[in-house]
C-alpha cells in the first residue's frame, strides 16, 4: 500500500487513531508540553513594562474602561470626549517607546486623569478583546498588566492544547506547526501582551484549523465539538481587530476549499457559510478602523511627498512579510533582532513551505496561491488609497496572521502518512534553531527594557534600571526559565511526535 492509499481518516488496520491509543506515559508529556509552553511565554510577558507593546497608550486605557465606566477605573469627565484613567495606562510608553537605549523606567501613578484615546468614545476597534482584559483591570496597574499577559497566553497554550485534543490525528501537525513556526519572535511578544493583535495572531490559526476539523470529521461529537471551538475562535479574531474579520473569511474560504465536496452543498453548511460571512462583514464596518480601511482614511496628516508608485511599493512588500520573524523590531518598532534571528526563524519557516510543495495537490496550489495573493493585495491596497509607503503604519504584525495561515495552509495533508517527511536530524535542526532564536530575541527584549541597549552584556542582573516592583524573580531567573521551559517543551513535541501526526521518517526509511 502506497501512502496515498491510505485513507483519509487516518485508519490503519481497521482501527482509527484517537488519543485513547496514546499510551499512559506519554500523557506526562502532554503535561509538560503545556506547562512549558505557558512558561516560556510568561517569561516574555515579564520581559517587558507597562506600556510596551505597540499602541499601548491606546490599547491599555481602553482596556480599563473595557465595561464601560467603572469608579476608581474608568470614570467619565466633564469634557464628553474625555475619560479619566490611570495615569501610568497612556503615560508609560512615552518614558521609553522610540529610543532603545532608554529603559522601561518611569514615573508610576495611578491617578485618574482625563485622556482622549479611549476605544470608549472613539469606537476604533471591536469591544470584544478590551472587554475580556478589563476583568483583570484594577488600580495596581503593574499586577493587572502582568495578570493580562499571562492570561492570553494561558489562553492561548489552552486553546491549541484542547484543538489538538479534538482534531482528527492528520490536521492536528497543522495548528502546532502553523503556529509554531511563524511565532519567534513577534508572534511570541505579541501573544504575551496587551496588544489585540495577540488574539488575532494565535485566533485565525485556531479558526482555520478547527474549521478544518469540523468539515472532515466523520464522528458528530467531534464534528460539534469542533463546531465550538471554531465559534469560539472566531469571536476571538473578529473581537480582536477589524482586519480580523477579513482574515476570517479567507481562513474560512481556504478551509472549506481545501475540503470541498458534495457535502459542502448540503443546507447546514451553506447556512454556516452565509452565517460567518455576514458576521465577519458586520464585524469589520462596525467600527471605525473598518471604514478608514475601504475610505483610504490612514494617511499621515502631516504627509508632504507625493504617494509612491504603486510598483515601488509592490517591490517593497516583501519587508513587512518577513518583519515578522525579526527584520522589524519588536515593541514600538524600537527593539531591534540580530540577523541570527530571522535568519534562522525565516529559513526554517519558508524551508518547511518549500518542502511541502512538493506534495501540493492542484487543489492545495491554489489555495496556498491564494494567500500569497492576499499577502500583497492587502498591504498595496491600503498603501495605494492612503498614500503611504511600506514602513508607514502598516506594520508587519499587521500581516502575521496571513503569515501563520500561509504555513498552516501550506502543511495540510489529507493523511498523517503523506506530506512533508523530515528525517530525525532535520528535526533536530530546526528544534534547536527554534530554540536559539527564541532565546536570543527574548534576552534582548528583556534588555532593551531593563538597561536600555546602550548597555550590552549577557548578565541582566548587572546595572538594572527597571524591573517590576517586589516581583521575587531577577531578571536573569526570569529569562533563563523561559528559555528552559521553551527546550523542554520542543522536547516534548518531539516525544509526542507521533500522536500530534508530526511529519517523520522511520529509522527504517531513514537507514535506507
């Protein structure tokens, strides 16, 4: 039997692979897995202060007024466009964003004083996400940022755990790959933040996969259960940002086309289909970011020079896809990687498409071509109507979910024995240049912030300008537990490599 024989729904001598076929033991590793995982991330969520993140002068204040007006949070003013927050909420990034020899210390204040940009009055992004963070909002600033962080990424490292769970053994490499290698360093930065982007970044990888689950699972209860988390998914990419809501419609389309058949003509699934287009499309012009978009309305206010061409900008776009894996600083654009970074998290990244190409379908082709083509339509869209240039508010984290989907799209298969092999060192290769990058980015992260850049050195501990306040773990603790706690868990996707439907060779193949 060749491997294309095999069926799709992954049965082998009758029987269907689930998780009851795992053996005991290896549930130890699934443990570990996730607990790791929720460390590493942690570390990068210390790694930074108040107000780090892109847009945190926005993003912060609105999350405290994310339920509206609330005393001692969120309070109106006499000035009907104002609401008074905490100072520290908008103040923080002024101290350090821009100029990466500058530390992450600043004044700390918590009293309530009136601010204009508050999601709360100018309706710019969906209420979803700010709302969901403001439970964790109180008046001692620095613990709720901290407790915001860890808890996206619990909720991140959750979500993909209990998709796996659920998924058919074929789709489940798609998530953890798809994730996995589009994530170091800004994904990682982002999902532990404050940042909306976070939720549309590790949302539409969830939404794509689970969809794609709920299509081709042959049992109802997993078909359903499936059927939730894709739901759940999709609140959190559209309550996340505007453009969410156009990543969801083609996550959805690419899912649906890559599993099409007759089934898909059936009344339930035209009815789930016009469901989730008309939400994305409410979604999106629901507020205001939304119809700046199709208006053209994000030009610069104080732009000069006349527009560029639109085939300079086309040339040009090529920089914010690859900023994700580090060409472009994290923060507020001002923490620069070294070239050990994306060079690694690139290579591995478009090693592993390349490689998959090999055993595209035609149907798979043009999917995977249909993304690419959103990857510059998007981006030459937006520029060309509001004449900007790449580099002008267009970001590339912008784009990191287009990025994720591209590699999550490009490594579906319809059988867990077909598709990508990668032979033990391979593996090996591309674990241990996961690890260095994460490690490398994270350390600079935190050192950016805790001395500023104009001070180098391997030791966080020495001449330290900021750190949280009473947190019982210095800098280097912090770091080097991450870092562990991140070899620890590719440890355990490699011993869990079979269950998770991970693409490798037999020795056997391999002795060949």
């Amino acid at each position: 039997m060749t491997k294309r024989q095999i069926n799709e729904d992954d049965s082998l001598n009758g029987k269907t692979k689930t998780l009851n076929d795992i053996p005991i033991k290896k549930f130890r590793w699934v443990s570990i897995a996730i607990v790791s995982a929720i460390l590493t991330l942690s570390g990068w969520a210390l790694s930074s202060p108040i107000g780090s993140s892109p847009d945190d002068d926005f993003h912060l204040p609105s999350i405290w007024c994310g339920q509206g007006f609330r005393d001692g949070l969120c309070e109106e003013d006499t000035d009907p466009k104002l609401a008074k927050v905490p100072y520290t909420t908008f103040a923080n990034s002024a101290c350090f964003h821009f100029d990466e020899n500058m530390s992450g210390v600043c004044p700390y204040d918590e009293k309530l004083t009136p601010y204009e940009r508050v999601n709360l009055q100018n309706n710019l992004y969906p209420p979803v996400f700010y709302w969901t963070m403001s439970w964790f909002a109180s008046d001692d600033i620095a613990a709720s940022t901290i407790a915001m962080r860890v808890f996206n990424s619990i909720l991140a490292v959750v979500g993909f755990a209990l998709l796996m769970v659920a998924l058919p053994h074929h789709l489940r490499r798609i998530p953890l790959l798809g994730y996995l290698i589009s994530t170091i360093p800004l994904g990682n930065f982002l999902t532990a933040s404050t940042n909306p982007s976070s939720w549309s970044f590790f949302g539409i990888v969830m939404f794509f996969s689970s969809l794609l689950g709920f299509i081709s699972a042959k049992k109802n209860t997993q078909r359903w259960t499936l059927g939730a988390i894709a739901a759940i998914s999709f609140i959190i990419v559209v309550g996340a940002r505007a453009d969410g809501a156009v990543y969801a419609v083609i996550a959805f389309s690419l899912a649906f086309f890559l599993v099409l058949s007759r089934q898909m003509l059936s009344p339930r699934f035209l009815f789930i289909s016009l469901a989730i287009i008309v939400s994305s499309v409410i979604a999106y012009f629901s507020v205001a970011t939304g119809s700046a978009v199709v208006g053209g309305a994000l030009a610069l206010p104080d732009q000069v020079e006349p527009p560029p061409s639109i085939f300079v900008n086309l040339a040009s776009l090529p920089n914010l896809w690859i900023g994700v894996f580090g060409t472009s600083g994290l923060g507020w654009l001002d923490t620069e990687m070294p070239a050990i970074v994306w060079a690694v998290t690139l290579s591995i990244y478009t090693g592993l498409i390349f490689t998959s190409v090999r055993w595209f379908t035609l149907k798979q082709a043009i999917a995977v071509s249909l993304i690419l083509l959103a990857l510059i339509a998007i981006p030459l869209y937006i520029l060309t109507i509001s004449g900007l240039s790449v580099g002008q508010q267009v970001q590339p984290r912008y784009l990191l979910p287009l990025i994720a989907l591209l590699g999550a799209a490009a490594l579906y298969r319809k059988s867990s024995t077909s598709g990508l092999e990668l032979t033990r060192g391979q593996a090996w290769i591309i674990g241990v240049g996961l690890f260095i990058a994460n490690t490398i980015s994270l350390h600079l992260n935190a050192r950016r912030y805790i001395t500023g850049m104009d001070q180098q050195g391997v030791d966080l501990n020495e001449n330290i300008e900021w750190w949280w306040s009473n947190f019982p773990l210095s800098p280097n603790i912090v770091t080097l537990s991450a870092s562990i706690a991140f070899a620890i868990f590719l440890v355990a996707i490699w011993k869990l490599r079979e269950p998770l439907g991970l693409p490798g060779r037999t020795k056997e193949a391999e002795a060949k």
